[in-house]
C-alpha cells in the first residue's frame, strides 16, 4: 500500500507541477530560490537513498552465520531494509522531476532577462555565469539520471534475494547455497550507493554554482 501511494504520488506530480511553479511565480516566489530549495531536497534525498541502500546491503549481509529464529529475525530486517530502499528511491525519481521542472523554468527565466540588457558587456558577463551554472546544472542531472539507472536493477536483484531467503527463513543451509546471488546483490546495492555518492558531490557543486 505505501509503494502504491508513492506510485499515486508520482503521477499526481507530474500532472500539476507547472500548474505549482505558475502559483509560486503569481506569489512572488523567485526562480532561481525555488530551484535552490529544489536541488536541496533532492540532495537530502540522495543521502537518504544512498544511507537506506547501504543499510539493505548491511541487512543482507548480516544473514551469513547465523540460523533458526536468529536467522529468521535477520530476514525480517532484510526485507524491511528492501523496502525502505525502494521507497527511498522513488522519493528520489520525485525530487528529480521537480528539480528538471524547477530548472527549466529557471533558466528560461534568466535567459530572457540577459536578452533585456542594453549593455553588450553586462549581456556577455551573464551569459558567461548563464553558461557555468548550466554546465554544472546538466551535471547534476546526469549523476541523477546514471544513479537512476542503477537503482532499480539494484532493488530488483535485492527483492530476488529477500524472496528466495523467506522460503527457507530458518535454515543456514539455505543461506550458503545462495551465497553467490547474495554477493551479486549487495555488490549491486554498493554500486547504487556509489552512484548516490556521486550526485550528493555534484549536488554540491550545482548549489555553489547557483549561490
């Protein structure tokens, strides 16, 4: 039901968010404040993801060595480290919509102020910045978009695992025999970490960029 909910928010945001930014810009909201506290949550969120998928890979990990109600406990947190992952990801995809949303309102807003200046050289001094914000703006979104790639052959291969560890819960012997899946899973999840790493630097760098 929660996964469902995220879903139905998902689209819900899709929808309306022009409709948000139209709202906030007859309020007087700045552009370029509204995208700052856009890229700020998404780098929340980043770190958020990447700390639940380094917490599932951990859960994972943790059923080696261990059988009977021990084991069976261990499972539990396996599952429930998936999906607290999961979620955490597809809060992740929304931050990411809205900040593509936010920024391409942003810039088009910039761009058609440096076309008002009369000056040549003030023109050229801001488009100069214009240009280095957007260099580091479109960096950003591909570390978004490269962690997404990531994230959800990495769930589904940890949802593999969790699934085939509930049929046997208690049984150590179970756990050996899927060593190898198990180690395919937690890689998979520490490659989706390092790529969450790589969009809370470039998160960083953006929001330099822009203050």
């Amino acid at each position: 039901m929660r996964m469902l909910m995220i879903f139905a928010a998902a689209l819900t945001l899709a929808g309306c968010a022009t409709a948000v930014y139209d709202s906030l810009e007859r309020r007087g909201v700045d552009a370029r404040s509204l995208h700052i506290e856009r890229v700020t949550e998404a780098r929340a969120d980043a770190a958020t993801a990447r700390a639940s998928f380094d917490n599932a890979a951990a859960a994972l990990a943790g059923v080696d060595g261990i059988e009977g109600s021990a084991l069976a406990r261990q499972i539990d947190e396996v599952r429930a480290a998936g999906q607290d992952a999961a979620l955490a990801a597809q809060e992740l995809r929304l931050s990411a919509d809205t900040v593509k949303s936010s920024g391409a309102r942003f810039f088009r807003g910039w761009e058609e102020e440096i076309a008002l200046y009369e000056a040549k050289d003030e023109r050229d001094a801001a488009a100069s910045r214009l240009a280095v914000t957007a260099e580091a703006h479109r960096a950003f979104l591909s570390s978004l978009d490269a962690a997404g790639f990531r994230l959800s052959p990495a769930l589904s291969l940890y949802d593999r695992e969790a699934t085939a560890l509930r049929r046997s819960p208690t049984s150590s012997i179970a756990v050996k025999a899927r060593g190898a899946e198990r180690q395919s899973a937690q890689g998979a999840a520490a490659d989706a970490s390092q790529s969450l790493e790589a969009t809370i630097k470039a998160a960083d760098r953006y929001l330099e960029a822009l203050k």
